[in-house]
C-alpha cells in the first residue's frame, strides 16, 4: 500500500463522514472521473447505520479464521515478497498451487516491470450449477507483493542507509518488510474464500486475483503517478478483457491490510463514489453480522490503491482497508504500516474473520 491521497503528495486526508471535520486540505478529484455507479447492479436494501439487512442470512460454509491466519503466517515465513526476492518464488509457487485447489481455471497475468517477473494469480469460479464462467463476476482483489522497504512514518529505519532510488538491482531493498497485514492478510482471507467457493459456489460467478507489485517502487515519483506500484492492478484493469474466462466485472472488493490486530475499516471515500451500492452493503452486512466493533459505518478515509485502476477501467470496486496512521487515524490505524513491525505478532484471526465472515455472507447473497 497506497498512499492518502491530497493534491498528489504522500498523505491523504481523512475527513469525518458528511464532509464536517476536515483535517487537511481538501481532496482532490481524482484525473479522471470515476464511473459512479456504473454497472453496479447491486440493489442496497434500505438499511440505516447500525440496523441489520433486511436479506436473510445466506447459507454458505463457514469461515475457517484459523486456517486463514495460518495461510497468513505461511506467506510471511518465505520472508519478504517484493519483486526479485526469493519469497517471492516461494510464493507465487504456493498462490499457483492453491488456486489450483479451488478455482474452476487458474489463470496466469505475467508480464514484466523493468526485467522483473510479475505475476497476477487469477481464479475463475462459475456460478453455482454452471459449467461456464459468468459474463458479469464480481472480482476480490488483494495483494500479495511486499514493500522492499521500511518506510512508514513509524518506522524507526526510515531514512536510514541508502536513498530510496532504482539501482542496478532495482528499487532499493534495505529492511523489506514481511507484510504480515499489507500483502499476506487480504490474499489469506481471499485463499479461505476460495476454499469456500469451491465448497459450495455462490449463485454469481467469482473471480479472484492475486495481483503482484502493488508496493515495489516509488508513490511519488512522476509527479504522484507513481513507479514501480500498483502494477497488477493495472495490467488487469487493461487487460482483462482479452481473457474471455474473466467476463466483464460488474463490481470489485479488493482487501488490504485487513490483518491488524487493532483492525478497523473505515468506508473508503473513493469506493463510496464508484460503488456505493456495495459499499453499503458490505457495511450493512457487516453491522448485521455484528462486526460494527471492525466497520465504522460513519467514518470515511481516502487512499490510492489497487481498486483505483479498476473504477478508472470501468469496475466499481470498493476497498477495505485499514487506514493509514495519520490525521484522525494517527492511532486507529495500522501504525505498523511499512514498518520492519508488520508481522504475524501484531495480526490477529479475529480480523481476518470480521472481514472474511463479511464478504463471504455479502458474496452468498448476491444473485
Ligand atoms: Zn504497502
């Protein structure tokens, strides 16, 4: 991950929900607008903050919590995942392994950053009782890459050693971080919900990637377009249309940093705009599954993140994410982010099931 968004500069701002309490500038809007509501087919029940979905709760397998935290900490022992490092063979062969576990096809997005391999994980599953893919999925998104280096705002190396540019063996890689909640967390839930769907598949077709170099180089570079970040997901978001398994995605959620001990989530201004349909309803879901302790269902954040190129291509994706630690989340929020800290000890299964328990029952309920 990602970065706040103001103005292009590295922190983004935090703004309490209605638009009252700004603590910074203003955001700005984004380059290009984003596709409100399109193809969002999702019908929200009327439901007020705090009050359970008036849908009943779906049947559908149970959430292994435990086994999630388990795939959780498997991915951090290979070590660090960044773009060129020997974790991140280890884990591509364990993504590719395990998805070929539950989906219906496996399908590999590889392509290359500056002579690195990079690779997007992809899993299609038919609608229940379907022997084809869906035209119109919904895609889970998470990434499974980790920062090559320690630089959050608490991070108590930052700064230290070599300037952060791109060398003969790319981007600078003192104390990459082993990405127990930004990278290993979001992809350990998505792993869990496979073994689910495979299971007992839901009545809409699924699709789930496991995109690669979100967090690899530079956020700011290029004037805040950035280097080096965000690359699976943008190379989905051009290409999925020529996989033909892939269908056209009517909505997205995408879930990082989703493994903090003191996980909270709140709703996402970006997510709101694009795809307010299953925003709400994910939030809903989540109320009536009593994880209101997780979902703040009246507190909003902005980031730049993996959903970004995809509202921008089309697909209205939500992201559930734990804020980043500045502005009224100086606290709240995963202040372990970029640190040499974001490790198993500080994650918990109890987030993992808030979030996984939300989306499995908001994924069973879609029609
Ligand atoms: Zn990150």
């Amino acid at each position: 991950m990602k970065r706040r968004r103001t103005g292009g500069f590295l922190l983004s701002m935090m703004i309490a929900f209605g638009g009252a309490g700004c603590t910074g500038t203003p955001p700005v809007s984004s380059a290009q607008p984003l596709a409100v509501g399109v193809s969002d087919r999702t019908n929200t029940p009327e439901v007020k903050p705090g009050l359970s979905s008036v849908e009943k709760p779906a049947v559908h397998p149970k959430f292994d919590a435990d086994r999630a935290f388990a795939s959780l900490k498997k991915q951090c022992d290979f070590g660090p995942r960044y773009l060129g490092s020997a974790g991140h063979d280890k884990c591509l062969d364990y993504l590719k392994t395990e998805m070929k576990k539950y989906a219906d096809e496996t399908v590999l997005q590889e392509f290359k950053y500056r002579d690195f391999p990079v690779t997007n994980v992809c899993g299609v599953f038919y609608p229940d009782g379907k022997k084809a893919p869906s035209t119109a999925p919904i895609v889970l998104l998470a990434h499974w890459d980790t920062r090559p280096i320690a630089d959050g705002p608490r991070s108590t190396v930052a700064g230290k050693g070599a300037p952060y540019v791109y060398g003969a063996k790319g981007w600078n890689r003192l104390n990459p971080i082993l990405g127990a909640s930004d990278g290993a967390s979001g992809v350990a839930v998505l792993l869990e919900l496979a073994r689910l769907f495979k299971e007992k598949r839901p009545t809409v077709g699924v699709l789930i990637v496991l995109v690669d170099g979100e967090d690899y180089g530079d956020f700011r570079a290029k004037g805040g377009q950035g280097d080096g970040v965000l690359l699976g997901a943008e190379y989905f978001a051009k290409n999925y249309r020529k996989t033909p398994s892939f269908g056209v995605p009517f909505n997205g959620i995408l879930l990082d940093m989703v493994g903090g001990k003191n996980l909270i989530i709140a709703k996402e201004l970006g997510s709101q705009n694009a795809a307010p349909g299953m925003n709400d309803k994910i939030f809903s879901v989540a109320q009536s599954l009593q994880h209101n302790d997780v979902f703040l269902y009246d507190e909003i954040q902005e980031v730049e993140d993996d959903h970004t190129p995809l509202i921008r291509a089309g697909i209205p994706t939500v992201d559930l994410i734990h804020p980043l630690p500045y502005g009224n989340f100086e606290t709240r929020g995963y202040t372990q982010w970029h640190t040499l800290e974001d490790s198993p000890e500080n994650c918990s299964a109890a987030a993992l099931k808030a979030v996984g328990e939300t989306v499995a029952e908001v994924m069973y309920r879609e029609k």
